[in-house]
C-alpha cells in the first residue's frame, strides 16, 4: 500500500514559535516556513523515501512543486 500524506502548510511548515509571535514574511509574500518544522519534514521524508505528499494548501495555486521544495 502506497504511504501518503495530506500537507496542508499552516501549522505543519508554517508555525511560529514561540506561538505568540507572529508569521515572518518571505520574498514572496507569503509566511516564512519554521526551520525545525522543515528539518521535521525533511527526516520524514529520507526515512520514508517512497512517500507522496498531496499538498493541500492555497499556497500551491500558481506555483510549482520544484519551486516549493526549493525553499524548504
């Protein structure tokens, strides 16, 4: 059975710690991903490498995958 995971990007990759501060801005005008939320997902994905990844997120309208994983 193929694994896969549904990813939407608020509170997985964007998640401000400590949860009182606010959403960094990135150069694209959306929030800036967490650091440890991206070296979280980054683990996931090396230990699982056949996983696929559905990303349900507005952010993805407009943009490609290639450039998505780029940032993180």
């Amino acid at each position: 059975m193929d694994k896969v995971i549904f990813l939407d990007l608020n509170g997985v990759l964007i998640n401000p710690f400590p949860a009182w501060k606010p959403d960094e801005e990135d150069r694209d005008g959306y929030a800036r991903f967490n650091p440890y939320c991206t070296a979280n997902s980054r683990a996931l994905l090396k230990a699982y490498p056949a996983l696929s990844i559905v990303l349900s997120s507005s952010r993805r309208v407009g943009k490609s995958l290639e450039k998505e994983k780029s940032k993180s």
